[in-house]
C-alpha cells in the first residue's frame, strides 16, 4: 500500500469514515447498514469478531449507544489503483455499552473498497489507546 494516497481518495475514504461515525452517534442503522459491506465484521476491544448484523442489531436494541464521538487523528493508506484503502482512526467515543458508561479512547483500524463511486467498509477492528 502507498502510505501517500492522492488527496481525492484520501477524502473520500475519510468522508465514508465520518458518515459511519455519525450515522454509529445518530443510531441510524439504515445508514451503516448501506456504509458497510453485507459481509462487514467489527472485531472489539475484547477481540471478539461481530457480524454487521449483530453489530447493528446491538444499536438497534440499546446494547450500544453512542452519544458523542472526538475525533482525534486519522491517516488513510491506499493500494495504487485506488480500489482499496486502510484508515486507523483515533477517537473519544462517549457511549454505553451493555449498561457501562464511559469515554472510550478507541483505535478503529478499518478497511474500505470502492465499490462503483462509494468506498464501502469491509471489516473494523478496533482497541484502545
């Protein structure tokens, strides 16, 4: 991967990016539900590996809210061609998260395709830091 993506697709991978983490603060699953690839997974702090779906049913019922995210730094690795990209983002989530409520200081390593004009979120992990 080239650690210098071209300014372009540095943004959009960053713009689908935001989209997820404002539609993860909204609770607005249509939204992920259309970011996100159909075989996206999110690996959690915990190590634990969660399908899109039960990683949207967790918002749908509660399990997790997110009520606010700081956004701390982002970089994007992208291959040459431009059809993949890499984004480790660093934020501050304020969210609950099976009853626990706390300022989540969370790495989210996460990996896009451009599907036609969209970059799509193919899998997540995320950890502390």
């Amino acid at each position: 991967m080239n650690p210098s993506p071209d300014l372009k697709t540095r943004a959009e991978v960053i713009d689908a990016y935001r989209a997820q983490l404002r539609a993860m603060t909204e609770g607005d699953t249509d939204a992920l539900d259309a970011l996100l690839d159909a075989g996206f997974t999110l690996t959690d702090i915990t190590g634990r590996e969660h399908s899109k779906e039960e990683w949207i049913a967790q918002i749908r019922t509660g399990e997790f809210v997110c009520h606010g995210v700081e956004e701390k730094t982002v970089t994007v690795n992208a291959d040459a061609d431009g059809g993949t990209a890499r984004l480790v983002g660093r934020i501050i989530a304020d969210a609950d998260l099976h009853g626990s409520h706390a300022d989540w200081r969370l790495q989210l390593t996460t990996a896009y395709a451009r599907v036609g004009g969209d970059w799509i979120a193919l899998r997540s992990v995320t950890r502390n830091w």
